[in-house]
C-alpha cells in the first residue's frame, strides 16, 4: 500500500530565475511534480523552462580496460557520440544543472575524453571524474586541474585490488597516478574503495598506503558496500567480515579527521551501517523521492531520472526528454513511491534523499519506504538492457600505458 503524497504545498520546489533570451528576468517556484515547467516570458510570452536538476552523471562508454569482478557493464558496445554528448551538456547548463560529473566505464578510454573535458569546462558548471586511474598521463594533468574533483578507485592493498581488479599491475598503475596527482598538480583528489569479500580485512592497510602516498593533499576519501546482483551476491561480507571492515572504517574516520581528509557518507556509513550492509532490504525516502527531479543520467541509452528505476527516455534532445510524458511518470513513481527502491550512495549528495531513505530504515519494515529485494515489480524489470558482470571481450579494451 502506497500512503497517500505530501500536499502541494509540502511539494513546492525551490524558486528559481531564468533569464529568457529576450534578457528579461523570470521568477518561478517549482511545482515539485515535474521534470521541467515552462512559463511564459511576461515581456515577449517567449518559453522560460524551469527545473530542479543539480547533478547529471554520464556513463561516457560502456567500454573499460578492465573487467573488475563486481562490476556490470551493458554488453551492448557504443562509444558516445562526442558531438551529442556536447549539445546535451549545454543543455544541461541551461537547465541549471550545476554539477556535470564523468563515470563508467573508464571515461578515459573515450576517445574524445579531453575534448568533452574542455566543453564540459566552458559551460561554467562543476565538473567532477571517477576514474580506475591506470590510464591518466602526467599530460594530462594540466586540464585536469580544472576539475571540481578526481576520485580514484583503490579496492585494497597490492593483491586484493589486482585480484579485483582483475589484472596484475592494475594497483601499482593506479598508485602511480595518486603520486603523480599528489606531487604534480593541484587537483582535489579523493578515493573510492567497494567493500567486499576480497578486501574487508585490508581496508586499513589500503587507506595507510594511500595516505603515504598522498600525505596531506590526499582530499577525500569514500567507501561503500558492494552492491550486487543474483551472480555476484557471493562477493557480499559476512557478517564477521562486516564487523571486522566496521572497524577498520570506524579507525580510518578517526585518522581522516587528523589529517583533515573528508570521510564521504560518514554518517550513513557508520551510524547507519547495516542498512546499507544488508542489500535485501532496499529503501524509498519517507516523503517521495525527488531525485527524478535533480538527477540525470545519460548513457548512449538515452537519459535516466534515476538509474534504479531503470526506465531511459530515448530522445536525442535532454530538454525534449525532460518534457516527455515518461519524465513526467518517472518523476510521479519516485513521489508515490512505487519505484524499487535503493540501497546505495548513490545519491547521498542530497539531503533530502539521505535523511527519507534513514527515516524509512528507522521505521522499519512497517512503512511502504521499505521493500524486500525480492520485490515483484523490481523483478518484473524494466532494464532492457543485456548487462554482463565483471566486463567481457566485448567491452572490454586492452590499453595500457606506463603514465608517460
Ligand atoms: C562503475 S565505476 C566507473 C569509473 C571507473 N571505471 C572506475 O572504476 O573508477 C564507478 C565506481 O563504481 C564502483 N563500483 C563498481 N562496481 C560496483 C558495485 N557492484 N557496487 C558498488 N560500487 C561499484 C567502482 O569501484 C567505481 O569507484
Ligand atoms: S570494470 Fe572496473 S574499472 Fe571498468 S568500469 Fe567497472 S569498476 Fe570501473
Ligand atoms: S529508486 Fe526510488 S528511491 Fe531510489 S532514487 Fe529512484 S525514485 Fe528514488
């Protein structure tokens, strides 16, 4: 049973101004049920679009050099077109979407990485990268340096990450471009580390090694429980493996506040940690959910209002996905929470989101905020996608590069 959704005025979004481009300035408060309104420009009735987007997150390719054994990649191969990944990055800066952010697979194997770096730079916005970092060179520092932040994935010390990983070399490749950033540049550079079987007992040698290395400028650190599907559920912790991570991660928190380094999720990670530990449960914030109205992920699939809803609008133009009646529906099934549900930190950049999916574990499973990972309608699956885990011949590339 779905409770019924928050009133109107409980929904209003924020108040936003667009400048129409007859030059007119143009007030508006969301109605907080749409993926974009247009109202009309009080001087020349031209159309002003409005939204709530913050954040949009693009899977550049579905290739990688890698095949790490709890990733799922789709099968299906495509570099994006690098002319449209441009046009819908504008679109997005229109839009008001103040955070572009760079993913998977590797970005760095796109072809055209560098280029869409500079268009993503001219359009003003923050601009932020995830990267396995076996790939970046120390020419490529210099445009780097414009990024908002670089996240480099480290799942453990030499053995565990290459094992992971699933190739030899991977981790002293990845530790050399964390030396190179912490010696060569200015970038503000963190790391992310995916806890699993292979690695729960080494996350504290991991973090000293990147702390050696990385010394003060090492910015941030984030780690997250692995999350899983039918075939990869044997990489999940036991529960005394978990206690044992716990731990460590409780130790490193300590250490991060001494160095000054930020601990991502710190909250959610240690007060909170068997919601996310647990991933048959899975969680919709007690209100609604409004990330279909803040997030966009963009994939040569189409666009995403959420990735677990799994639903991608195929349109061409982000600004026409954002009018069509399946945003409008997605937005819908996030407020009335009738999506699956998440169990991941996906989106633990908005508070709203952070402080629903709590309130919802906190109440328990009495509240319709909390589903069972067996649920029906996440089984009836709307992800039309073949995915396969840990990568495959074919999305998968053999680069390689010695950081020249
Ligand atoms: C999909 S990767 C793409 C960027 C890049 N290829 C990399 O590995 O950093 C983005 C982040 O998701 C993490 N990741 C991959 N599989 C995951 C899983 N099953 N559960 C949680 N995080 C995962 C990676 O370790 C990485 O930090
Ligand atoms: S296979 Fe590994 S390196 Fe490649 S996208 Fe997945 S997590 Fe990143
Ligand atoms: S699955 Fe539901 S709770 Fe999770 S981000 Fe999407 S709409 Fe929100």
């Amino acid at each position: 049973m779905n409770l019924p959704i928050a009133s109107a005025s409980d929904l209003a979004g924020p108040t936003r101004i667009q400048t129409c481009s007859c030059g007119t300035e143009v007030r508006h408060t969301l109605s907080g049920r749409e993926a974009l309104e247009v109202v009309p420009c009080p001087t020349c009735q031209g159309e002003v679009l409005f939204t709530s987007y913050e954040r949009m997150d693009i899977g550049l390719s579905e290739y990688c050099n890698l095949k790490c054994q709890m990733c799922r990649r789709p099968s299906e191969t495509l570099f994006m077109d690098a002319e449209w990944c441009k046009l819908v990055m504008s679109e997005a800066a229109a839009v008001g979407v103040e955070t572009i952010s760079f993913s998977g697979g590797e970005p760095f194997v796109h072809p055209k990485i560098l280029n869409l770096l500079e268009h993503a730079f001219s359009l003003g916005t923050k601009v932020q990268m995830v990267s396995n970092g076996t790939l970046i060179k120390e020419k490529h520092l210099e445009l780097l340096s414009k990024l908002d932040c670089l996240t480099i994935s480290i799942d453990g010390t030499e053995a565990a990450h290459d094992k992971i990983r699933r190739r030899e070399g991977t981790w002293r490749r990845s530790m050399q471009t964390i030396e190179m950033l912490a010696t060569k540049s200015d970038i503000q550079w963190g790391t992310n580390t995916v806890m699993q079987q292979d690695n729960y007992d080494v996350l504290w040698d991991s973090f000293r090694a990147i702390q050696e290395v990385g010394k003060l400028k090492y910015a941030y650190c984030g780690f997250s429980h692995v999350e899983v599907v039918p075939e990869t559920a044997h990489l999940q912790m036991t529960p005394e493996q978990s206690r044992a991570a716990h731990a460590q991660i409780q130790r490193i928190a300590k250490a991060c506040e001494d160095t000054h380094t930020w601990f991502n999720d710190k909250t959610m990670l240690l007060d909170h940690w068997d919601s996310y530990a647990q991933k048959e449960k899975r969680y919709r914030p007690m209100q609604g959910c409004r990330i279909p109205q803040k997030f966009i992920g963009f994939t040569d699939h189409g666009f995403y209002l959420c990735w677990h809803q799994g639903r991608n609008i195929k349109m061409e133009s982000l600004i026409g996905a954002l009018r069509s009646d399946l945003a409008r529906d997605i937005v819908l099934e996030g407020l009335e929470k009738r999506c699956v549900a998440c169990n991941c930190f996906n989106y633990s950049w908005d508070d709203e989101w952070n402080a629903g999916i709590m309130d919802s574990a906190k109440a328990g499973e009495s509240v319709d905020g909390v589903v069972a990972f067996k649920d029906p309608d996440r089984d009836a699956g709307r992800v039309s996608l073949k995915m396969v885990t840990g990568g495959s011949t074919s999305n998968t590339l053999d680069m390689h590069d010695d950081g020249v």
